[in-house]
C-alpha cells in the first residue's frame, strides 16, 4: 500500500516509494531505551556526516514552551548537524534544572559526534511539569551515539508517545537535474492543533541547497500540513520540525528553478500526508474529518477551527451522525455577532445547506446523506459570505477511547 | 438541602426558599405535552396579568441564531407580559417556514391570552435543522393556555431537553422596604458557552421597578453567571434570558437604594447557582471546575477560556489526574507568542507551580493534591503576568459519557 493513502493527498509522479526506514545519503541515526518511558526507545539521535549541511526549523508558538525549545531556538538553526530527541518527558515546566538538562544533551551529542553544540537540535515529548531524569538521558544519549547506523527505523520508534506506530516515509525524488532522496520522521496523536509546527517532524535530504531556499520550502510545505490540522485543537509547549539537507547525493537545487518546484512537490505531499497520519492516529480517533470554508479572507479561518475542535461536530462525526447543525452552530460561533450570515454547506458533495435553510432531503438524500458520514474520511464544504479566502483543517473525531485515555491518571503522559 | 449548595455561591441572609415550583404574585404557567419531543412535556406558557408588567432580555451571540431569537428581538423586549417556549425542536435553520412557525407561536399566545404580539417571547431548544411543527407547536400553546395555574412546574419540565431535571429556584427577598418574590426556571446541559446569556432561563418577580432598572440588574448578574459557565465551549444559537417584573407585590425597589442593591444580592446568587446547576448537569459530566485568572486585563479572560474549554484538562478533571502540566499548556496557548510568560498555580488552595516552574510537592503534598482533584468541585487558581484583571469560569469535566451521548445518531438532540 502506498504511504499517499489519503484521498487528499496526492501521490507525486515523480516520486519513488522506498522502505520507510531508509535514509538518505550522508545520514545515519540511533534510537535507545534509556528507561524514560516505562519500556521501549525513547532516546534518538540524528546526524548528518557533512559539514555543509544546511538546515531550517519551525517551533511552537504556545506561549509556555519547554526547555528543549528554548535550548533549540538559541542554536544555529540554519546550520543543524544533528538532532537529539527523547519520548517519555517533555522536560517542560523544570525551570533551570530543566534548562541545563536541555543543555547538557545538546552539549553531550555535540561532543559524542564532534560537532559544534550550536550545531546541535533539542526535542522532547511526553509529560509537562516533570523531571527528565538527567543522567538517564545523557547515558541514553551515549548509547546512541554508539549504535548510528544507515537506518531510521529505531530513531522514528524512539520518538513516539501515544501514537499507534511510527509515521515515517522515504522517497526517491526525480528532479529535472537528478534524483534525490526525501525522508522524514514525525510523532503526534494528542495535544495538536499546531501553527507552524507539529508535535515532531525531522526531515533529512540528500540535495544540496543553501539554507534559505530550505526553510522557504518548509515554511511554505509546514503551512499546508502540520498547520493544517487538528486532533484536540490543543497547541503543544514542544511541537518542532527539524529539516537538514546535506548535499551528499550531489544533486543541486537552485532558487526558482523546476529543481526546486519539483523537490518542494514532494516535500507537500510527504509532509501533508505525514499531518494527515497524525490526524488519522489522534487519540481514539475512529474517523477523519476535512473542514474546507470558503469567503471573506478574514472568516474562513476561524470558522475552519471552531467547526473542526468543536466537540460536537467531532462526537457526531464519531457517531456517522449526519447532524449537520452543530456545524452551523460551530460557524456562527465564529463569526462576528449581528453581521448576515447566510451559508452553503455541503457534506461528502452533497448539498444538505442552501442560502442559510436546510434542505429538504427526502428519504433517498438522507440515505445517502448516513452512508457519506460514515465512511473513513468525511469531507465538509462551508461557503460563508465574502470573497476571496479559502482554507482547510484536517480533523479527528472525538471518541470515548480519547476520554478514557486522557482521564487514565499515572501514566506519564502529557 | 438548600438551593445553594455550591461552596462558590454564597446564600444571601435576606432570602428565604420556597417550594421551588412557587410562581411570584400575578404570574401563571403551564407545560403540556404536544409531541414535538418523542416523550414529556415539551411547550410551555408563561404569563404575567399585570399590565405594567417590565422586563428585560439577552440573547446568544452566535451570529447564526434561531427564528425564535430572530422573531423576540423584534418584540417590545422591555414590556414583555408572556413567554412562550418549546423543547425538542430548536427552529433553527428552516428558513421563511421557521419564521412563520416562531411568529406564529408568538401571535397565537398573544391572542389566546389578550395581549400585544409584540409583548411575547419565543423560545425554542432542541435539534438544529429540522422543521418544528407547526400545527403541533400551536395545539400545545392553545392547550398550555387553558392550563395556565399558580405554579411552575410543568413549565419548568417543559422546556428540557438533555438536562437531568428541572433547574428552579423560588426565594421571599427581604428587602429594606418589604418582602419581595424572586422566581426562575432554567435549561441547558450541552452547547453550553454562553456569552450574555445561557441556554434558557425565565426570572420572575412581583417586585416594582422600572424597566431600566430590571435591565440593569439582569445586565450585571447575567455577566456574572451565565456568561461564566462552560460545557463544552459551544456556543449556542438559540440562548435565551427573559426576566419579568410585574409589581404584583406592591414594594417599589427605586434605583440606586438599599432596596435595589438587596434585589440585586438575591438575583445574583440566584442566577449563579442556576448557572452551577447547568455546569453540574452538563453532559455526563462528574465534576465541575472553577478556573479563577488573575493579571493583565486582556489576558485573563482568553486564558480562562482555554483552560476550561481544553478537552485535556476537562478529561484530566473528569479523571482526578493532577496533570497540572495541561492547565499551563491550555493557558500559553491563549497568551501572545514570544512575551514573558511565568505563571502561579494552586489548585484546591495548594501552590503547584511558582514563577514558572512546577514545585516539589513531595510524597504527601502529591497525596494532597490527589486528594483535592478528587473533589466535587475543583478550584484553579492561575496568576498570571500584568495587573487588574481577575477572572473566573466555571466548567463541566468530559467524559466517555458525554462522547457517547453526542454521538448518538437520531434522538432528535442539537
């Protein structure tokens, strides 16, 4: 099966699907078990044996940010050499014990691989308010550094919460100029909904391309994925997307050339199928919602949001519950109070609003009108009034599964 | 047991509980079954005989609201003499039809009871998108009208929809000048974030006082107890206030008195524990929070928005898991990126975070604190950067419940 499964998404022709653990040329990563998380791998390293490498990095725009983020922030993040990262601990909320625990991991990996410590990205994932046990971690740390190899398939597990598995994907990308490969490694499956960033996402290229045509495709690819959606529409201390390219396939990518079209091509799709994943394996989630509103510049986006972390719409779409309602309810929340607010809305295609009054459906409408509610993906087109905006959110449902486990007290989550 | 039995509303010395179904001197009420709702009561009258009678109104803010919310604001809002109102059915979204249906109600209760059309209001709650019918709606106002009696009890049951029981309250109101009646019926358990006004909640008193002064009075207690109460952060189409004064009672209450200021003490404690009521009889819900923000003046209100709308701190409450690491996530996430943001946090009166960063509670303050999250009612007290401004929002935890009943396809619920 082709990691493009979603409808939304669609596969590029010029991309060649290789084993999802794969790395690209000039890469190598590690991940342990260094007692953090109960069981499993939560310590990672990631590394880049070229000098040149280049490098952008988006963070989470939440107010309260953890140490890891801080630490990240003040390294170089156009030239990143390495990333380090551990699950089971968000090392958030630790104040300056914290801090210096950032510190001495990004500190500890620079020396084990003989970078520059500025050189060197900070991720951590898991609970907020406790202590990431320091010398576990740094001992983790060494273990890793131990073991890099050609693979990412411990690295991508090491990284991982609540998510089900890992989210991972490697390409072969066939510019115009020669093929390089495309790879990346994400976690997220609660507390998401971010803007710029997701959870984690770590993107390594094998092309060759200077630091700022890197960071204006993952700007513009970060904005049509990990900004798109949401699980709980709760905005993380810790979401971080690291991408480095290191130029070891030789391959150049120059500004404003097809090179450079073609390899941003893969990076959407790879990053909005990605985003999609992480919605898709949302705590509990059962089924995925696609919210499209189309007006004035200024409404679309939050009424996108209000309909898509509405828990009323999220419980019908759990429920295949046709209650198309509660999305106009979620719209008009949004909206400014007093102004005419006469919408279009249309579900799986099919038309159930009109000018602002439900339609009448029939027997037959609403038969379709339950199938299209129940299948995998449900699709909500919302036309409001105004001109000239368009956006999307990609959104889970909200189940008793996400209840039961977000309410499970001593688990070590965040 | 008295009506005011949350630690957070204090019961006023000056008031005396009745039997809660007792209606003020010259008010009547009814509730009949018409069969708009598969099963109960579900239209009701109410009526003041006093000509002189004033009143005052607040509405949701949804920009998309009811027909019923649309047809009562075109009402003579300070001389209203009757409300009519049903449950199962909310007129929302069933264009020109809806309309005529709502004006309909409101012209065949004004006729049936001899008074202005422009001197009722209309209310109606319950499934969005569907047609109320009209002929059915109509018989029960006409049989509501020949039931009309001294108390309220059927009209409190009849304007129910997910709620667990009738939320009332009747108290004698000693004031300076002579013993006053204070009487209200109310409604909501889910699609509850009201701004201005909750889902439903009728105040009747046979006090004596102008109409300015009624609206000052129900502008203030309303701000500070509806507007602060939170299910699940959705704001609803069809929220509704109506409040009428009758002077039936012969104690003139003049502005700016004694007698206005012990009115106003009855009324706000009235419609704060009618406000609990809806958050303790939220939608499967266990337990209820208090999120108190204290500094900058345009930032505590956001703030304590996100933290009681944060499906994980609603799950972490419903759970009794003391995961405060969520309360400090939901605040950043409504604080602006990038500014200073150091935080206090106590719950239940127990500091938890100072300056930031998360105390060492120990092995017996984290049974404390366990302890105290276990409770009925939660307190949250955030202090956050700035000065002046305090804040407080009352909301319901969610649970497997919840989900499971909003999920359910075809009950005819909003």
């Amino acid at each position: 099966m082709s990691f493009f499964s979603s409808r939304w998404v669609e596969r590029p022709v010029h991309v060649t699907e290789l084993d999802t653990a794969v790395l690209p040329r000039g890469f190598r990563a590690a991940g342990v078990a260094a007692g953090i998380k109960p069981q499993g791998l939560d310590v990672g390293v990631l590394v880049s044996e070229e000098p040149g490498t280049v490098s952008s990095a988006r963070f989470t725009t939440n107010a309260r940010v953890g140490a890891p983020v801080t630490v990240s922030r003040q390294a170089r993040l156009d030239g990143l050499r390495a990333v380090v990262a551990n699950s089971g601990c968000s090392n958030v909320g630790d104040g300056r014990r914290g801090y210096e625990t950032a510190t001495a991991m990004q500190a500890r990996t620079a020396e084990l691989l003989g970078v520059d410590p500025a050189a060197v990205g900070v991720a951590s994932t898991g609970a907020i308010g406790r202590e990431l046990p320091r010398e576990r971690v740094l001992a983790g740390v060494a273990a890793a550094c131990g073991e890099l190899g050609e693979g990412a398939g411990a690295f991508s597990e090491s990284i991982l919460t609540s998510d089900a598995g890992p989210k991972r994907c490697a390409l072969d990308v066939a510019l115009p100029s020669g093929t390089v490969r495309l790879c990346a490694q994400a976690k997220g499956a609660g507390m998401i909904s971010p803007r710029f960033a997701t959870m984690f996402c770590f993107v390594e290229t094998d092309a060759m391309l200077d630091a700022a045509t890197l960071d204006l495709l993952v700007g513009v690819c970060v904005k049509r994925s990990f900004d798109r959606i949401s699980v709980d529409g709760q905005l993380s201390t810790s979401d971080t997307v690291f991408a480095l390219a290191n130029g070891a396939g030789g391959v150049a990518v120059e500004p404003e050339t097809p090179d450079e079209l073609a390899l941003g091509e893969a990076l959407d799709a790879l990053l909005r199928q990605l985003a999609l994943e992480i919605v898709r394996d949302g705590e509990g989630t059962r089924r995925v919602g696609r919210v499209v509103v189309r007006g004035a510049v200024d409404a679309v986006e939050p009424i996108a949001r209000a309909v898509a972390d509405s828990p009323l719409v999220k419980t019908a779409l759990h429920g295949a519950d046709p209650n198309f309602g509660r999305i106009l309810q979620a719209a008009g929340q949004a909206y400014p109070e007093g102004e005419p607010f006469v919408v279009d809305l249309a579900i799986e295609g099919l038309p159930v609003v009109s000018a602002g009054d439900a339609l009448e459906l029939g027997q037959a409408g609403l038969a379709e009108l339950e199938k299209a509610v129940g299948r995998e993906e449900v699709e909500i087109e919302l036309t409001v009034p105004g001109e000239g905006g368009e956006t999307e959110v990609f959104f889970s449902d909200l189940s008793e599964a996400y209840v039961a486990f977000n309410s499970e007290y001593g688990k070590g989550r965040g």
